[in-house]
C-alpha cells in the first residue's frame, strides 16, 4: 500500500536522487532557493519505507498553485504512485483556497503527458525549444474551491 506524507527537502531530495530523468542535480539548497519564502508543499510516496515518488509545488500568487517537481523512482512505477501523489496534492491546494494548479511537462515525459490529460489539466501554451522532444508543455487545471 502505497503512503503519501509531507515530507522535508531532505527526503525529497534523498527520492529524487532515485529518478534516473532528473539529470540536473539538485540540491538541498537548489530546493530552498525555488520554494524561498513561499507558500509550499512537498509530498513523499512510500511504501513501507522504501521511498517511492515525491511531488513539491509553491505559491505562484493568491489563487495559484504551481506544481513544480515531481517524479516516481523506477520501482514504483505503473502501481499508481504518480496518480496518488497527484490526488493528494490536488486536495491540499484546494483546501489552501487555491483556484488554479499550473505545471510543465516536457514532450519526452509522454507518462507525465498522459496523467494530466487524464486528470483535466488543459494545454495552455507551448515553449519551442531546438529539439521537439525538449518541447515544454504548459497546463492548467481549474480547480474547484
């Protein structure tokens, strides 16, 4: 059964390090810096204690909610990690008052594509990059308060 908790920057990170597409290297620091002073939320998946995913958004402004990172570590993929941590999230931004979640994707994450498509959210505008699979995907998604 699969767990969702908040959980520290140190444990998001210590998930993060399991996901192979999370190239760039963050840093406890790095993490700190995004979510500054901001309204924030971060969300860990286990099970048992083996982490499995993690989810961290902010505050964009008063009614918006930007879910920034998020990830399932190759163990816990296709067993609904993703979607749990998405639900969760979701529900705790709705409960903040929050009208609106936005998030990027990227073309070569066609999973990640097909769980917002799936959960409502809507493409609202495209960032042409040189390689098409580089290509970031912006969503929105109303939610109801």
């Amino acid at each position: 059964m699969v767990e969702i908790k908040q959980a520290s920057v140190k444990e998001a990170l210590e998930v993060i390090r399991l996901i192979p597409e999370f190239a760039r290297g963050e840093s406890v620091e790095s993490i700190q810096a995004r979510l500054k002073d901001r309204n924030s939320l971060i969300l860990m998946a286990t099970q048992g204690e083996i982490p499995l995913g993690v989810k961290i958004g902010y505050q964009l402004d008063s009614s918006t909610f930007y879910s920034w990172l998020g990830g399932v570590a190759p163990q816990g993929r296709n067993h609904g990690v993703a979607q749990a941590l998405l639900e969760a999230q979701e529900l705790w931004v709705q409960e903040q008052g929050y009208s609106a979640v936005r998030v990027k994707s990227r073309n070569c994450f066609p999973a990640m594509l097909r769980l917002l498509l799936r959960n409502g959210y809507l493409i609202e505008s495209i960032e042409q990059k040189e390689n098409i699979e580089d290509n970031r995907l912006n969503f929105i998604k109303q939610i109801s308060i």
